[in-house]
C-alpha cells in the first residue's frame, strides 16, 4: 500500500477567531472529484481563482485543533501559508512538471516553461 495522508506544518500558522494558533496539518492525495467538484461551485463560476480554496478544504484533513477546514477558513489563511500549500499540494500529488516546450511563432520564438 502507498501513502495517501502526509503532514505539513504551515510556515505562519492560521489564527483561529478565538486566537488560537494552528501550524500542523495533514493533506490527503487528492481524487478526481476533488478538483471537478469545484468547477460547479458558483463562487468559482465567478472567480476561477477560488477553486484553490475549495480544493484545499477538500483534502486537508486535519488542522491543528480543528474538527473540519471549510472554505472559510482557507480563505483566512495567511499568502505565504497559502503559497506552502499549493506547492505541497502539487508536490504530493505529482503535479510538478519542469518540462520546457519551446514553441516557434511566425513573429517570434518564445520560450514557455510549464510548472
């Protein structure tokens, strides 16, 4: 069997309402419908963005002392804390491609570097 759940520690940690700090986690890997699901969501329907937010209360399983991360909760998490995690995300879930296609253009050549 392979691993499926991995910790993380947040860099800043999320400051919970009552100033509790939260600095330990686990994400699982995540599934198809993980990233599908969102796309039905009418918050992402008018921000594409916010299905990072979505994505990742689905797969985070555990934050510190928290019973459940909902959206609302991600959206409060600090950038940098929200930058470690799509980086982890994509990491665990081998999303990291340092694959470069260079493509020619009739005006141009550019250099497109996927990652």
């Amino acid at each position: 069997m392979f691993q499926t759940e991995f910790e993380f520690t947040l860099p800043k940690g999320y400051l919970d309402p009552d100033g509790n700090l939260h600095r330990k986690g686990i994400m699982r890997l995540a599934t198809a419908i993980d990233e599908i699901s969102p796309l039905r969501d009418p918050r992402v329907k008018s921000n594409p963005a916010y299905a990072t937010i979505i994505i990742l209360s689905r797969v985070i399983t555990c934050l510190g002392a928290l019973s459940e991360v909902t959206p609302l909760v991600v959206e409060n998490f600090f950038a940098q804390d929200l930058s470690y995690l799509q980086d982890f995300y994509r990491h665990i879930n081998g999303l990291e491609n340092n694959t470069t296609i260079t493509e020619n253009t009739v005006n141009s050549s550019e250099t497109i570097v996927i990652s």
